[in-house]
C-alpha cells in the first residue's frame, strides 16, 4: 500500500515538473479588474419627506391654533366646561409663570435636540454622499 502511494506520489510530482507553470498575460490584472469593476450606480438625491414650506405651513397653523384654543371661547368645546382663554389672560395681562426647572429642562432639550438633530444630518449627509 505504500508502495503504490509513492509511485503515485513520484507520478504526480513529474506530471506538475514537466507542465510546468504557466505565465499569466502581461495585462491580466487589468482585464480581471475591468470585468469585476462596479457598476455606476445614479448618486442619490436628497428629498425631505416633508419640504421647508410644508414646515412653515405647520408652525404657522400651530401658532393659530395655539392663539385660538387661548385667547377665545368657541361656545363649544371638546375639552367640557373648560374656558381656555381663563388660563393665560387674568384681567387682558397675559402673564406666564414657568418655574426656573422647567425653564432649564426646555433648554437643556432644546440644546440637546438641537445638537442630535446636528450629528444626524450630517451622517445622512456621509451615507448620501458616498
């Protein structure tokens, strides 16, 4: 059994020597590279789902709606017996008291909105750009 393993083995290393080793083309690294080359793909455009007047659109209707639900009685109401306009004007001086936390929790979110809403552009910004 061994035997035969090694006229086998002595055969195959003649078979490889007297082959030998073929020399690829001079430009063969150049055609491989050419036929697995990406395809172009169309660079992507930037839409926002919702555009800068659609935006505009919605504060300003947030701001009437705010001023209305407010400053006036409809006569009706979805909210019962409650008079709005009584929460912000006491004798037509509108006044608002925010307690000093409060006034820090809204700036701290706002500066921490602001500065997410910042690092998550600018990522959409790499992913779209590359």
């Amino acid at each position: 059994m061994e035997e035969e393993n090694k006229k086998l083995d002595q055969f195959t290393k003649n078979v490889i020597q007297d082959a030998g080793i073929s020399q690829p083309s001079v430009d063969f690294l150049a055609n491989v590279m050419a036929e697995i080359a990406p395809e172009q793909t169309p660079a992507k455009i930037y839409k926002p789902l919702i555009s800068k007047v659609g935006w505009m659109i919605i504060g300003t209707l947030f701001i009437v709606f705010s001023f209305v639900l407010t400053r006036f009685s409809l006569g009706f109401s979805i909210l019962g017996d409650w008079d709005l306009s009584s929460l912000v004007i006491e004798k037509y001086e509108p006044r608002v008291d925010i307690p000093v936390t409060y006034a820090y929790c809204f700036f701290f979110l706002l500066v921490f909105v602001v500065i997410q809403v910042t690092m998550i552009s600018k990522r959409f910004s790499r992913s779209l750009g590359s």
